[in-house]
C-alpha cells in the first residue's frame, strides 16, 4: 500500500498589491498553481491513500475564488483515484474560533473525502487492514496516541507543533499551534506518521515526516528559504511513502516563481553611490534577472543618513520590475558601553522595531513596506518628541 502525504496548502494566501488580469491577487494566483500541479502529481502517483494533514486554507473564512479552486480540484482527484482512500485534517488555519462555527472543510465531504475537523477520530478500514488516527488542531480533548492493534497497518495524521522540532522562528505567529511531545508519538509503534504545520519539508523517523508547505506563505519566508539551504532540499513538495517496503520518496514541485535572496551589501564606511552601485551589480548578475520574481535585499551595517540618500529612482524601478522588492537596511549594532551583564552587541530599539514590524502576521491587504516605513516614523518622532522635552527640562532655571 502506497501513500502520499500533503500538507499546509494555504490556499486563498494573499502577499503583496500585485492582480493578475482577472483581478485574483497575484500570490493567491501563485498558490492556486502549484496546487493544481500537485494534483496532477498524485493522479500521476496513484496512490492507495492520500492524507492531507492540515491547513487546507490560509484562513478559516477563504475568499470564493479558493473554494471554488479546492472543491474543483479536489472533485477532480476522487474522479481520478476512485479507489483511493483521501483523509483530510483541519489545521490552525481552518479550525473557527467558536464552537458554533462551521468548519469550511466539511465542505468535502460530499465528495468522499474523509473529514475530521472538530474533534479527533480513529478512522477503519478492515478490508485494507488499516487504521487511521485522525488528530485536527482543535481544543477538545487529545486521545492517547496508540495504535490499534486489531489492524497491521495503522497511520498517525496530525497537524501540530512538535516540541523542541520546529525552530522559533518558524512557528505560526497568527494563532499557535496544538503542541504535542514527540516522545508521546512512539513513531516505531506506527506504520506513517504524517505531520502537518511546518513548513519545511522535515524527517523526523524512518517513518515519519512534516511533508512541508506547498509554497513559500508562512510570515517568514526568507527564514524557510535560508533553513532549506541549510538542509539542502529541493524546495517545496509532497512525500510518497510505500507501507510494505518502507521507502519514501520526496517529489518536488516547481514554485510558481523564484524567490532571490540578493547577496549581502555592507554599508560601513562607504557612501550612498558605493550602496547603489553595490545592489545594481546584484542585480545585473543575478541570472535570469528579478523581472516578476520575489526579491530581498539586505544591505547591513549602513547609517541611517546614508540609507535616507540611496538612489529613490533606481528602487521605485526594481519595485516595478519584481513581483515585490524589499530594501531591508540594517543600521550598525550599538556596543554597550555600560550595565551588567556579559559584554556583547544588541539591536537598537529601531532595528528591534523593524525587525518585529517585518515578522508579524498582518492583513494581506496592507503594503508591509508602508507599515514598517509608518511605523518607524512613529518611533522617530517618539524619540525627537522625547529629547525635546529632556532639553526644555535641562533648560530650566
């Protein structure tokens, strides 16, 4: 018996103010083509089981154009595979709030997809001798995580948080997560386990893995771009996995556009000119260009003075030419000068702001880059606010 393993779809993810001419925000547009290709990857498979652990949706109410899209394709899967069984679990993003709300993924049902949304469920199916626990991201109460021993195959679907697995800088910062401790799993006692949450495809067992995202829709997206070079993978994908010989394959599917981390610009000791020639030449050198890609550019170590005197023109036309391109300036670390503690660098409440301002989760309608400029202005004035009633005080008689 063959599986595959999907998880964290995200489908109706919004990022950044581009349409495409239909008037479907261009990242929504990005998702939804890389879905449909994974489903043309698991017909292409042909599978026995398809378990989908998690997040089916970016948010619990999803715009029209995603549900359509997912009834569409996933009527078109059950079509295609109709002796396969295919298991569904919510995850953090499609669970509501209130117990009085539906969840949107009973929505499958009809179809022949086995659901399990509002509380946890051991799924059976004695003619393929298996056994499914079924364990959505909900607040009622988790059972043991125990096989059942009536059947020789028996599957762990679960969308969660593993403690002391996922990096901090990983975990969902809109709404946390079920947290399970990996020793609670027994992975030995099970024949798949099949995580959902993290987006970075991840072994945790011989048998067990987070399958990964289907494309790049976390807060963070340069954090999951830089952990998978550390890792070296391929990039976003789906899991095959035999039950009878225990091999796993990883298939990876091509991200509906590049993401370009440009390399490193320093700014100590050097004009505004040297800064713009440096990210010109990143930019020229880049293969294939940055025309409709997502783009970053970091740029460290430069003084607030000499980032306000980079060439405005040349950025409004690498804005225009990428899907979304993001400066990221970085003024110098201050050195403490004085306090306790062990000697060291720490960020300036400035960068300390901007740093949050660009990781939090916000409205897929509000320009980040509008936020971030917004809100450091805020503490600007904040601050000029605060010396000019520290001078009028020291000028008291």
């Amino acid at each position: 018996m063959r599986l595959v393993h999907l998880s964290d779809l995200h489908l109706g993810y919004r990022q950044f103010q581009r349409q495409t001419s239909a008037g479907i925000n261009q990242r929504e547009a990005d998702v939804a083509t890389v879905f449909r290709a994974a489903i043309d990857k698991i017909i292409e498979i042909k599978p026995d089981l398809v378990v989908i652990a998690g997040d089916v949706f970016h948010n619990v109410r999803p715009p029209n154009p995603a549900i359509l899209l997912a009834f569409t394709q996933f009527s078109r899967l059950v079509r295609a595979l109709p002796d396969a069984l295919v298991i569904m679990v919510a995850g953090n993003h499609d669970a509501p709030r209130s117990a009085e709300t539906v969840c949107i993924l009973r929505l499958f049902s009809p179809l022949g997809i086995h659901v399990v949304d509002a509380e946890p469920r051991r799924l059976s199916f004695p003619e393929r001798d298996l056994a499914v626990l079924a364990i959505p991201d909900t607040h009622a109460p988790r059972p043991s995580l125990e096989p059942d021993l009536a059947f020789g195959r028996n599957i762990l679907v679960m969308h969660s948080e593993l403690r002391g697995i996922i990096p901090l800088s990983s975990a969902d910062a809109e709404r946390a997560a079920l947290q399970v401790d990996p020793d609670e799993i027994g992975y030995d006692r099970w024949s798949y386990v099949a995580m959902g949450e993290y987006h970075i495809h991840r072994k945790l067992h011989q048998n067990a893995y987070y399958s990964g995202a289907l494309e790049y829709t976390s807060f963070n997206i340069w954090g999951e771009l830089q952990e998978e070079k550390e890792a070296r993978l391929k990039g976003k994908g789906i899991v095959e996995y035999d039950l009878d010989t225990k091999k796993k394959t990883f298939h990876s599917l091509k991200p509906a556009r590049q993401l370009v981390d440009l390399p490193l610009v320093s700014g100590r000791g050097v004009t505004a000119i040297s800064v713009d020639a440096a990210i010109r030449a990143n930019i020229e050198s880049w293969p294939g260009g940055i025309d409709d890609k997502i783009v970053r550019q970091v740029v460290l170590d430069i003084p607030r003075h000499v980032a306000r005197e980079l060439d405005q023109r040349a950025m409004r036309e690498y804005k225009r030419r990428a899907l979304n391109f993001q400066l990221d300036t970085r003024r110098p670390d201050l050195v403490r000068q004085s306090g306790s503690g062990a000697a060291g660098r720490r960020a300036s409440l400035t960068d300390t702001v901007r740093e949050w301002l660009w990781a939090r989760t916000i409205p897929p309608d509000v320009p980040r880059e509008v936020l971030v400029d917004l809100g450091l202005r805020y503490l600007k004035q904040a601050e000029s606010a605060e010396q000019d009633t520290l001078t009028a005080t020291a000028e008291r008689p």
